[in-house]
C-alpha cells in the first residue's frame, strides 16, 4: 500500500513505464507499462487536497491560477473500484471553493454543488468527503464553485477496475484537453455579457458570400444572407470565447510546449481524452493514425475505428492506438471553431516532432443547424417585412413571415401511454429564436465535420459493450428546450434562467424516464446530469445496448432523446456544462423523490429551490 502522501513527479516529461510500475500498488498495474503523462499522480485510500492560488508558466509567460495542490492540472487520482475513499478538501483561497466529481456515482451530499448539495467550502475550512467507489473508468473533477473551474481548479481521474478489462494495452497517458486565459474568468464573462460576439473576429465578409453566389446562385446566397441579417446573426459564431483570449492546453503545456509521451513502435498506446476545458468543443486527431475507442465517458462501448473524434466540454473517451513505425505522430487538438488548437506528440525518443497540420477552414452554420428547412412548410419568411425588433416577435409572426411546424412540438411531462399534454415552445426576453424543425441527427458528425475525407465518430457509432442495467420502456417523457438570448447572453431551460426557475425537474424513484432535449439556439450545447447516466436513445424502443453517457452535446437544431433510471434519491444538478453558460442560467435541478412519500408530482415550477 502506497502511502497516501505519497506521489509520482515526472517534471512534465512522462516518466518511464518501468518506474511507474515500480512506484504503483499492485491493483493500479492496468497494463504492462503505466506511463502518467508527467501529471502529479496520487493514489490509495486517503486524500489531501488543497486549494490554492499558484502561478503557472504557460508558454513562457506567467499566469493567475486556481489549483489544487499547486498544480495545473491539478493531481491526477488514482483509485480503484470497490474500495471507501476519503477525501479531505482544505480551503486556502480567499473565496469558498469546491471539488464535483464529475461522473461519479455517490451520495448526493458528496456532489459537491454549493447551494444544491451542500453548502462549499469556506476560506480557512476543511470539508471531508466520504464516498464508495461503484465504477472504474476515466472520469475527472473540478470545481463547482463560481467560475473557478477556468482558473485552473480541475484534474483527471482513473479508476481501476476490480475485474480485467475487455481490451489489452502496453502503455497509457491522461490527455487532459483544456483552454486557457491569461485575463479573470470574472472579466471575460462581464465581457460576453456585454457584447456577446467580443471575441468573435471569424465574421463573414464579401469573399464569403462572393464564395456563397458561385456554389449556391446569387438569388440562393443573397436569400440566405439577407435570413441570417434579418434575424441580427452570424453564422460564424460557433464559440463565445475564441484563440482571440484563450491558450488551448493538453497537460497543461500549450501548443509550443508540445507535451510528448513515448512509445515503442508496435505497441498499443491508450490514451485516456478527458475535456476539461472550460468553454471549448475539440476535434481531436491523429492525422497519420487512426484511434479505436473502447470507452465513451468512463464505460466499456464495442470498439469501434475512426480518425477524428468531436469531444464536448466534459466528454471523456478512451482511444487506443497502434503507432508501427519509428517516427513521431502529432495529437491534433483543433478547436470547434478552428481560431486555435492544442498539440501534444507521441514519439520513440524525446525531442522528436512531427507535422502540425494547418488549422481547417472556419466552419458556418447553415438554416440545418439553425433548426429550419429551407423549403416547405417548416419555415417561411417574408423578407419584405424588415427585421423584427427582437426575436420574440419574430417568433409570433405568421400568414407571410413564418408559419409555425406544429408537428415538430411534442408533448411536455406526458405519459408515454397516456395522452399528450401540449406544450408551448418556450417564450420571453430569454428565448431569441426556435428550432421549427429539429431534427435527430446522433448520426451526423459534430458542428463542422461533415463532409471530411476521413471518418469521423457520431453518437450513433456507439453502442454498450454489455446489455444495459434497466432495460425497462420508459414510463413517462419530459421534453426540454434548450434556449438563449445571444444578444444579451443569456442561457436557460424552456426560456427560464436557473434564477427564475419555481422548482425542479421531478423523478420519482425507480422510475424510467425519457427525456428529449430539443436545441433551440444556434449553439453546441454538452448537457450533464449529476448523480446518474443517460442511456442515448437511438431507436424507438427495444434497445438493450444503449451508450450510456453522463455528458452529451446536442448540436444546434438537434431533438435527442436519453433514458434515465431514478436510482439515486436526492437533488442533483443538471446544466449545459459551457462554464459561462451555466453561469447565464442554463442550469436545473433534478430532484428523484423517494416512492413512499406519496407524491405523484410530475411538474416543474415550485418555489423554494436553492438558487
């Protein structure tokens, strides 16, 4: 038994798999080699964490940091599936902090969401958590508290399992993906909330639409561009905060860094993806080597091959990949909206570099991902009528500006046996625009991928390795809207800030839910729920081998649904897990009642939730 002071320090370079192995307990020897990444590592029963200002060296240049332990990323740790954990969190900050455990099923007052499940941690205080380990698979934590996450309060996580896993390995690294700014996290959300589009310089100009006429016709591009200038959007706003103001990270080190891990050629390499970033969507690479995922967000999926990877802020994936010959690969960290990227190499010796291909073409929305169809009856504009003042008009127009696709509304709370309950789209100050026609589109790759010469993994490639744990129809469905305002950035729930909400989403215990989220914004949005997993619905019904995922991005005019198993009694977070959006208000809270309380309530809006 390691002793839980103890530590590995490789000195950012990857330590040597033979003294990984000498240094590691027994249960902690996933393969034959166990590289850690040149991350802090901890392992064992007990822990002691501190969170701490530091000042990071990013790129030569000096940055303001939240940590934990002084590190960025913080410690990774080690644990082991079956075991009781002990966790013990010191405050050293001058503000209260937290530590979520981002995918970990426990006891909700172990969470860790101020205000939720309890109540933070104060400066000076010391909160202890106490938790069993139920899973194995790579998960990650951070902070829950403000916007410190961005600061740098965020780490990895593995989880050994207690049985051999289904696949075999000779080496493995943590690729912690993440952004980083040298400006306060306080002052780029008082920037985006004052002009949402501050970081956006990819605007569209003459040369695009000159672009647009020769492509589509002038009379098709003009009517294109004169939708997008009536409704006062850009269609190349696909992220709030750019390379304009961040440093996109892998390990910590930026892209002239170049973290490298070795390998010998011919083994097979896992890399363990984890998006810890705090507002940025990836496109993830390898150009000369393809990559076999064998885990989506820390659970077994059938392997599958792909060459590119679109990983959403909080995603995880397991890939395992197959370098044979004697020179460097690059690991390509492309972000969504292609103003910058993060760079790490695997090579056989240390110093070795391979070609970083240039960054793609920016990417631009179409009417697709606004949730609109160019023909027939889903939508309809009068171009004659001008630009409405605000998008709420835009939305009761009809007879000549924009008729209504009834068929796309289902029903809200509804019993999947029973009758269906109407339900409005949502309206208010918080709701710009509606998707009239979503789509479900799990088989599309991510905002931007489509149409590459390369594959490109989708929702749809994946499928549980093993039959589901509840297999069971749904007994109820909830449809939420996912919404915003861009104008004035702000986020919601069916048009309701996290501010506004009269109470939470009620499941009862035991129950099996179908919840269809329908994208009404123009944005990428990765959806979290805390305290259990969503099972993605790919078929009507009788699909015993869902993947099951605790994050998932909807894409823009996107209508999914996930199935989910009330198991875990207690008040839980649900959000869109965009840092800044969370903090505009796209945020809930799911609240499993137990059974023998009587309630059958299956409404939304009950005054009183913590805030």
């Amino acid at each position: 038994m390691i002793d839980r002071r103890q530590f590995i320090r490789a000195g950012g370079v990857a330590i040597s798999g033979a003294a990984a192995q000498f240094l590691l307990p027994a249960w902690a020897r996933s393969g034959p080699l166990n590289d850690m990444s040149g991350l802090s590592a901890l392992s064992g029963r007990e822990f002691h964490l501190r969170a701490e200002h530091a000042r990071p060296v990013i790129e030569g240049r000096k940055g303001k940091a939240i940590t934990i332990n002084g590190q960025l990323p913080a410690p990774l740790l080690r644990w082991r599936e079956g075991d009781a954990l002990t966790l013990h969190l010191t405050n050293s900050l001058d503000e209260d902090t937290s530590i979520h455990w981002h995918g970990i099923l426990l006891p909700p007052e172990m969470d860790g969401v101020p205000g939720v499940s309890f109540p933070g941690v104060r400066p000076g205080g010391t909160f202890t958590y106490h938790f069993p380990v139920k899973q194995a698979g790579t998960y990650w934590y951070h902070s829950h508290s403000g916007l410190q996450e961005q600061a740098g309060h965020y780490g990895p996580i593995i989880i050994d399992p207690a049985k051999p896993e289904p696949f075999s390995y000779d080496r493995e690294y943590v690729i912690v993906l993440s952004d980083w700014a040298f400006e306060k996290p306080e002052r780029l959300f008082a920037k985006l909330k004052k002009n949402p589009e501050s970081f956006n310089f990819q605007k569209r100009t003459l040369v695009d639409f000159f672009r647009d006429t020769r492509e589509k016709g002038v009379g098709d591009a003009f009517e294109e561009r004169a939708m997008w200038g009536a409704m006062r959007m850009d269609p190349a706003d696909i992220a709030d905060i750019t390379g304009a103001a961040y440093t996109y990270l892998i390990n910590g080190h930026g892209p002239g860094d170049n973290w490298t891990g070795l390998f010998s050629p011919g083994e097979r390499v896992r890399l363990r993806i984890i998006n810890a970033s705090a507002m940025t969507i990836f496109n993830l690479r390898f150009p000369e080597l393809p990559m076999t995922v064998v885990q989506s967000d820390g659970l077994n999926v059938d392997p599958v091959e792909t060459d590119e990877i679109q990983i959403g802020v909080a995603e995880t994936y397991d890939v395992i990949v197959a370098p044979r010959e004697d020179k460097a690969y690059t690991l390509m960290a492309e972000s969504i909206d292609r103003s910058g990227y993060g760079r790490a190499t695997l090579a056989p010796r240390m110093g070795m570099n391979a070609p970083v291909p240039p960054l793609r073409e920016r990417p631009t929305l179409s009417m697709r991902e606004m949730g609109m169809a160019m023909s027939g009856h889903a939508m309809k504009m009068d171009m004659n009528a001008g630009a409405p003042s605000d998008m709420a008009e835009m939305n009761h127009m009809n007879n000549g500006s924009m008729e209504h696709d009834m068929s796309a509304m289902d029903h809200h709370g509804a019993s999947m046996t029973g009758g269906a309950v109407s339900h409005d789209h949502p309206q208010g100050v918080g709701v710009d625009m509606i998707a009239e026609a979503p789509s479900n589109r799990l088989g599309e790759p991510g905002l931007g991928l489509t149409g590459q010469p390369h594959r490109v993994l989708t929702y749809a490639d994946l499928n549980a390795l093993e039959m589901n744990p509840d297999m069971r129809d749904p007994e109820r469905e909830i449809e939420l809207h996912l919404t915003g305002n861009m104008h004035r950035y702000m986020w919601s729930f069916d048009g309701l800030k996290f501010s506004e909400v009269e109470g939470p989403i009620v499941f009862h215990e035991g129950e099996r839910v179908r919840l269809t989220l329908v994208n009404d914004t123009m944005m990428s949005h990765p959806i979290h729920l805390h305290g259990m997993f969503f099972d993605v619905v790919k078929k009507a019904e009788h699909d015993h081998k869902k993947a099951r995922k605790h994050t998932i991005v909807v894409k823009p005019g996107e209508k999914l649904s996930v199935d989910i198993t009330a198991d875990a009694v207690g008040d839980w977070a649900f959000h869109c897990h965009l840092l800044y959006h969370m903090a505009a208000g796209m945020m809930q809270i799911v609240s499993v009642r137990p059974r023998h309380d009587g309630s059958h309530d299956t409404g939304r809006h009950h005054k009183g939730q913590a805030s």
